[in-house]
C-alpha cells in the first residue's frame, strides 16, 4: 500500500521494470533451452480459451 503519491510513480516504475524483467528472462530460458516460445503461446492461448468456455458452461449449467 503506498501513502506518499511522491513514492508511487517510482514504485509503479519499478514494478513495471520488475514484472518485463521477469517475463524476458522466462522466454530467455525456455528459448535457451529449445523450446518454440511461439508454438508455447499459441499452446498456451487455446488452453485458456478451451478453459474459459469450460469455466462458463460450468457456472450457467
């Protein structure tokens, strides 16, 4: 929780170089590793989408 507004511009800059650091070290590694980053996202997109209509359906039905 911030209080200082002075503080949460710098704070929201770190988050912000955080949270991008993270996610290029991820696609860093699994690329080192040999993994198609693409084809994981493309994986990674239709599981959510397959998981949201199940989601859905479960709470109409």
């Amino acid at each position: 929780m911030v209080l200082n507004r002075k503080s949460a511009k710098s704070t929201s800059r770190v988050s912000l170089f955080v949270a991008v650091t993270m996610i290029t070290t991820m696609f860093a590694v699994l690329h080192a590793q040999g993994y198609q980053v693409d084809y994981l996202a493309e994986d990674g997109a239709q599981l959510c989408q397959t998981g949201i209509v199940e989601l859905l359906s479960f709470f109409l039905f």
